[in-house]
C-alpha cells in the first residue's frame, strides 16, 4: 500500500460519501451504490481499465501509471465504503428521526395515541428549539430558486442530540461486521473455497503483475462487451432520438400464458411471466455451480406454487406492513435461520480455535491474527452496541437477543454474496418483527417494540446494500492480489469513519437545500414504526393489557408470553426444510437443491432473474456435456466481456447526466 494508493483510496471515499445522496435524489441519474454490485463503482472500474489505465500508461509511463498493487488497493478502499452512504445505512437516518414530527401533524391516529412521546428523545431530531426551520425547512427545503443554501444555514442543533445516539450506535454495528468479515474470510475464501463471482470478475479486469489485465487480449471478451455495451448504448440513445433510433428489447412479455398457471398467480408470481436478460446475472452465473443456478431458477416456481396454493384456501402469506409479522417474513427468517446454524457447523473447528485464542485461552490450533483481532473488535464492537440499546430503555436479554438476530441477517447476506453473486436481495428479516413473533405484544410493550423498530430501520432495512456483503467482497478481493487482510481491515475502520462522518452531514445539508423525499423506500420506513404504535395501543387498550405491557420488565416478560402460533410454525417448517436441503447437499452429491434459496424465494428479484440463471444453467450444462472443461475454460473471457459491457453501459447516462446537470444547471 503505497503513499499515492492510499491518498487516492481515501480520496474516492469522501467523494463517494459526498456526492452519494446527490446524485440518487438530487439529480436523479441512477443510483451511485444502486445493489451489491454498485454500477458507479464497477462501471468505473471497466472505464478506469479499459481507457484511463492505458491512457496514464502511454503519456505518463512508469511514473504514473499505477501500479497493479495500487489499483487493487484503491478499489478495496471504494468496497469498503459502499455499504455506508446509501440505502445500506445512511439515508435511513434522516428521514427516520425527523418525519415523525411531521407526519404526528397529519395522521389524526398519531396524535390521538401521542405515538411520537413513546420514542426515547434521542432517537429522534429536537425540533423544539426552531420548529419551522428545523422541521418545514427539512420537508420543503431552505433554497430559494437555483441558490444552494450554505452548510451553516442547516439547524445542525436540532441534530446534535440524536446523532450523538445514532452516529457511535451505527458505527459500533457496522465496526463488528467488518471485524466479523475477517474472522469468516479464511473459512469462506480457503477451506470451503466458495466461488465469490463478483470478485472472481474483478480480479479478472484488473491489471496483473505485468501491468495488464488478461482478458483485454482475449477476442471472444470483446466480442461480449461490444455486443452487450452496444444494447446498452443503443437503448440509451433512443431516449434521446426515439424517431432515429429502434430499443432493443431484452424482456418479452409473456403475461397471456398467466391463465394457464393460476396457481402462480395466486402466488404473486405474475413477474415469472416476464422473461428478462440481466446480462450481470447471465455472466456471473457461469462461475457458479450447476446446482446453485439450477436452485435459482426453480425456487421462484416452487415458492410461488405454494405460496397460491394456500392463498386459494384463504391463508395468505403476504400481509401487512414490511415490520409487521406475516407468515412470508417467518418463511424468510427460517431460512435464514437455518442457513446461519450450517455455515457455522461447517466451519464450526476454525471458528471454536479463533474464538479460544481471541480470549487468551491455550491455543490448540494455530489461526491467523487477522481473524484472531477481528473477533476481539467484534466482541468489544457488540458489548458496546448491546450498551448502547440498553442505555436507551431495551432490556438487556432483548438486546442480546436482538442483536444476534440482526447479525445473522447480515451474516447470511454476505454468504449469499459469496456464494451465489446474487448481487440483488428482496428479501426482508426484521428481527423486531421475529422477537413480537415469538413473544407477542403483552409481553414486549409498546416502547419496547418502537426502540427496536427504529433500529431496524437503520440496520436491516436495505440488506441489498448492506455494508457486510462489501467487506467480505473486498477482504477476498484483496486476498487474490496478496494484500494482507489485517492491515486492510485496519484501513477498513477508518474508512467507514470517513465515510459515516461524511455521509451523514451531507445527506443532511442536500435535504435542507432541495427539500427531503416525499417518498421512496427510505421516507416509507420513516412511518413504519409508528403505524405500528397506533395498531398496537389500540389492541392492547381493547384487552385491557395496556398498562401492564408498558410496564413489564426483564424476566417478567416470560410470564406474559403469547406467540403467534402460525408466524412460529411457518418459521419452524421452513427451518426444517431448509436444514434438510443443506443436510442433503453435504449427503448426496448428486442433490439439485441449495438451501440458499432461502434468501431469495418471494422477493422480487427472483421473479426478475430466474430466467437470467436458467439461461447460464443451459449454457453451462451444454458447455461442459459436450466441450468439457477446455471448453468451458475458454468461454469466460466472453462472460467476462457481457459482465463488463453491461456494467460499463449502466453508468454512461448517469455520467452524461452529471455532466449534463454541471453544463445546464438541471438534469436532462
């Protein structure tokens, strides 16, 4: 890690953490860290490589062109930073802690249950002091025409308090998954040898020791980007020149042949009927195992079956708001559930002898000190977050408890992340929604559940850019080009620092000046939360448990238990039979089901991709049946090239439409 490699990596990271939330909602040109995959920074890896890299090369020579080590360095520095700005983390925080105020003036429900008092005062924005800068100056915006306000004319005290409580909550969270991604890297990169296709891509771009990647002089990886940069390029144009120009169709409705299968219709599977070509998907399937893209293609079709069959009988899965229970979301949490308890059996010998040298015991094996030091900051990094909850009013066993949970949505994630590639996540584990499953309302109370609602909403709302998934893609990255683990997770503690302390004051300032979003996913779970309050108030009043709910306390709670007998049994069913799909996988050799399904199933991306993995299931199964592995050898580079030329071709208009906004003052 060079001096200049580590100035441009840090660089790129306040860049990312600045202009983030400006270009998602300010000039509206795609998101920079749009999914697991982000097209900003992959894109601008494929553009780097392909013209900036040689470029530098050709006018500046030895002196500044980078090193292979230096680009690899600065584009860990990017991944680790990824998870922070966005829909990951940061730009939940505002929306949640400030809305509240305003809608408490809109909804007649609100104000009669007083449900924002509920709250503890640090976990929401102060608008006390100045209510109509403070709160009508974050709604409508304190810019008048073109002028961009200054940074000083932001009512920052009516945020200190509540970020005093979220920013070191949030951190100490984010600083445990990183610390945990060291400890899984060497059990997941090397002793199971999981295939991680987006790093497996990225190494492949990127220039080896001679200074050169070594797919460019592959003709059959020009052939795959051209042709899919070209799509790309040519549908981008026809929103400029739509009399010129004719799209290139890449989906094909087939929503007639819907009578034929009304059980998936049933089973809110209308989207299998849409057949579209995700070119990412397509070419990072085909480094993964047949049996994985074959689980992805038939999970959406076993899932939806079930799903109509038991809607038909008047037992519908999906219901309710996203943090209120429903048997989908048991379903999902029993399968990750399950899928938690395998990859910690599996690896259960390495991890027992980390854990036994990170507390000093006599060590019986021995293990990096990456992953030794990684599981100290983890445990220290939990003790202080579980304090943390504490001191804010939640019991010390929820907050254990709770913050297991909320590991193990992250854990799975980035399994998910490493072992399928699947770079889109649609589905949603709530730990709050699996704790009132399990304990019900009389047990838990109303401020109980408000506490742990808000933190859900920072924490696991937006696990399709959660930060885990980034560390763990950018510690094998670095593993690949022998960067030392230790010392770039070390780097990884100050660049999500750099990148909170970055991120927050300016998603903040940009939703002073332009006004914050009237809605979108993040104002919606701003809401969430204390819908739910209204709801559960009212039950409780009508059962006259109300009072005894909000003061129950520790152990008290487990003689106040009601769970909801069919959230419980649908976790437990799916749990089983996701542990029998992995049981069966480390049995038979020749089984065709990955319990990984489990994180995907009803979410919408499975309806969206499927088609996508059945294409690099067929075109794989043919390869290898009648080429073999010299074959199949030969044909990366071509899915290389589709991966690059659709990344590359998803970031030209959100370039164009920068430039256009820095040229025009206004998006195009």
């Amino acid at each position: 890690m060079t001096r200049r490699a580590l100035a441009a990596g840090l660089l790129g990271v306040i860049l990312v953490s600045a202009v983030c939330y400006f270009v998602d909602e300010v000039i509206r040109q795609g998101q920079v860290i749009s999914s697991l995959m982000p097209v900003a920074i992959y894109g601008g890896l494929v553009l780097f490589v392909l013209a900036v890299y040689p470029l530098t090369a050709r006018l500046g020579g030895d002196r500044w062109r980078l090193r292979p080590a230096e680009v690899i360095t600065i584009f860990c520095f990017l991944l680790l930073a990824c998870g922070i700005p966005g829909l990951g983390l940061v730009q939940y925080l505002p929306p949640a802690v400030m809305f509240p105020h305003h809608d408490l003036r809109q909804r007649p429900g609100w104000i009669k249950e007083d449900v924002v008092a509920i709250a503890p005062a640090r976990m929401l924005a102060d608008v006390a002091g100045d209510e109509s800068r403070a709160l009508d100056g974050y709604v409508t915006g304190l810019s008048i025409g073109d002028r961009h306000i200054a940074p000083w004319a932001v009512p920052w005290s009516a945020w200190l308090r509540t970020l005093s409580f979220w920013v070191p909550l949030l951190l100490a969270a984010t600083l445990a998954m990183l610390a945990l991604a060291t400890v899984f890297h060497t059990q997941w990169a090397r002793h199971e040898q999981l295939p991680y296709p987006i790093a497996t891509f990225t190494a492949s771009l990127l220039p080896d020791a001679s200074g050169r990647p070594a797919f460019l002089g592959s003709r059959l990886f020009w052939i795959g980007f051209a042709v899919v940069f070209g799509i790309h390029l040519n549908n981008y144009l026809v929103r400029w020149l739509p009399e010129m120009l004719i799209p290139i169709r890449t989906s094909f409705d087939c929503s007639a042949l819907a009578k034929l299968a009304p059980v998936l219709v049933q089973g809110a599977g209308q989207g299998l009927f849409q057949l579209s070509i995700w070119w990412p998907v397509l070419g990072l399937a085909y480094f993964l195992r047949t049996d994985m893209t074959f689980t992805l293609t038939v999970t959406p079709f076993i899932y939806c079956s079930i799903f109509g069959a038991f809607a038909m009988i008047g037992v519908p899965f999906r219901c309710g708001r996203m943090l209120g229970p429903s048997l989908e979301q048991s379903i999902y949490a029993g399968g990750y559930m399950a899928i938690l308890l395998m990859l910690l059996y599996t690896g259960r010998h390495y991890y027992r002898h980390v854990l036994r040298n990170s507390l000093g015991l006599r060590p019986r094996e021995a293990v990096e000190p990456h992953a030794v030091w990684g599981m100290r900051v983890f445990i220290v990094c939990t003790v202080l977050f579980v304090a943390q909850l504490v001191l804010v009013g939640l019991d010390w066993q929820l907050a254990l408890l709770y913050t297991a949970l909320m590991y193990m949505v992250h854990i799975v994630i980035s399994r998910m992340i490493a072992e399928t590639g699947g770079f889109i996540i649609g589905t949603y584990v709530y730990p709050c929604v699996m704790i009132w499953a399990f304990c019900g309302t009389a047990a838990l109370g109303p401020r109980t559940l408000l506490i742990m609602f808000l933190v859900s909403t920072m924490l696991v709302s937006g696990p399709g850019w959660a930060p885990m998934p980034f560390f763990v893609q950018a510690l094998k990255l670095g593993d690949v080009f022998h960067l030392d683990p230790g010392r770039l997770a070390r780097w990884g503690v100050a660049i999500v620092v750099i990148a909170m302390l970055v991120s927050v004051p300016a998603t903040i300032y940009w939703q002073y000046d332009r006004g914050a979003l009237t809605s979108g996913w993040a104002r919606s779970t701003s809401w969430y939360s204390f819908e739910n309050m209204v709801e559960i108030r009212q039950r409780l009043r009508a059962q006259d448990l109300l009072e005894s709910a909000e003061t129950v306390r520790g152990f008290e709670r487990l003689g106040h238990l009601s769970p909801d007998r069919q959230q419980v049994t649908a976790f437990l069913i799916a749990l089983v039979i996701a542990l029998g799909l992995a049981f069966a996988r480390l049995r038979f050799t020749w089984w065709p089901l990955h319990p990984m399904a489990f994180v995907f199933l009803g979410g919408f991306p499975s309806y969206f991709t499927w088609f996508s993995f059945f294409l690099a299931w067929l075109i794989k199964v043919a390869v290898t049946r009648y080429g073999g592995a010299r074959l199949y050898e030969q044909l990366k580079p071509l899915m290389v090239g589709i991966i690059a030329g659709s990344v590359l071709g998803a970031l030209l208009p959100m370039l164009v439409g920068v430039v256009y906004y820095v040229v025009a003052g206004r998006p195009p």
